[in-house]
C-alpha cells in the first residue's frame, strides 16, 4: 500500500480524520470539515502551535 500524503490527508499521530481509521493511527478520530485558507499563504504544522514545525503550506482558494 503506498503511504498517505500528509499534505493531502488530514492526519497526525494524535488526531485524523474518521474517513481514515484503519488506514492511519491515531489516538482518535473526527469528522473533517471543508475550509477555505482566506490568506494569500498559511503555513501547515505537525502540532496546533505556533512554534511547531512547518510541514508545508496553502495557498488561498
């Protein structure tokens, strides 16, 4: 099986989403919700902190 794109997949060791159980691990699991990233450029990183590491970013749209 070839390994989900991080940059695709809303997924992290602590929180993914439920579309994914049994494909990723995770201490749990929620529903997505669709967003839109209003700023021109936002940075994405593996924990919901300012200071944590920057693993890609979204472009508006």
């Amino acid at each position: 099986m070839t390994p989900l794109d991080p940059r695709r997949n809303a997924f992290r060791p602590d929180l993914a989403d439920i579309a994914l159980k049994g494909r990723v691990a995770a201490a749990r699991f929620g529903e997505a919700t669709p967003m839109r990233v209003a700023a021109p450029v936002t940075a994405l990183r593996d924990a919901p902190r300012p200071d944590a590491a920057r693993l890609t970013e979204a472009l508006r749209g």
